[in-house]
C-alpha cells in the first residue's frame, strides 16, 4: 500500500472512530503536534488515548466534509476540509505525516489557530 493510501484509509477510520485499526499504522515512538498545546504527545499509546478523547477536542458541530492527500513519498500532507457550528461556510486545515519503514512517526497539525479558537 501507498504511503498517501494509507493515510486515506486512516482517515476512514477516523471517520469510523476505530482507533485500534488507526493506531497500527503509527511507530510505538510516534508523535502528535497539534497547535495550541504545550506539550507533544509522544508514543503510540499515549496518541490512542488523545484520539479517543477527539470529540472533546474539536469545536461544536465538526465535521470533515473532504480529504485529500498532496505527495506519496515519506511526507504526506492532507488537506482537509472543515466546518463547525460557527463555521458553517467551511475552510481547511493542512496535516503533516512523516512516515518511515511503512509507519507514521509524526503527525502534525497546522491550523488558522485563531480561527481554531473562534470556533469553540
């Protein structure tokens, strides 16, 4: 499997909620950048626990209403498209992958944060 096909199926699961499937295509030493925390969240198991939690972690009403992936190599970024409660027009959000031996080793969030922050 591609690495951007990968990337596609887990945003299925994503979609499906199925974090155990997702987490298997993430390095144990893994990280998770998203903007506006203070920490990282390092290792596989500590990113189950947050993507878990996702729903506490999104604005009111969000909703991903289109994926697609820009590159197939050791980088992919998806561009995704949003909306929310107070965002009903929509807009985007890009996600860093970096991938090596056909896992992720650091998935990483960039947002509009101020716009991140109006949306709650």
């Amino acid at each position: 499997m591609s690495c951007a096909a990968m990337i596609a199926k887990g945003w299925e699961l994503v979609s499906k909620g199925d974090w155990d499937t997702l987490i298997a295509d993430y390095k144990d030493e893994a990280i998770l950048v998203i903007p506006g925390q203070n920490d990282v969240i390092e290792g596989a198991s500590a990113i189950h626990a947050a993507l878990s939690n996702l729903g506490a972690a999104v604005p009111p009403g969000f909703t991903v209403t289109g994926v697609r992936q820009v590159g197939d190599g050791e980088d992919v970024v998806s561009v995704v498209d949003w909306k929310s409660d107070k965002i009903p027009g929509g807009t985007q959000s890009s996600v860093l992958f970096r991938i090596a031996d056909g896992k992720i080793y650091e998935e990483r969030w960039f947002v509009d944060t101020e716009q991140w922050k109006a949306a709650f």
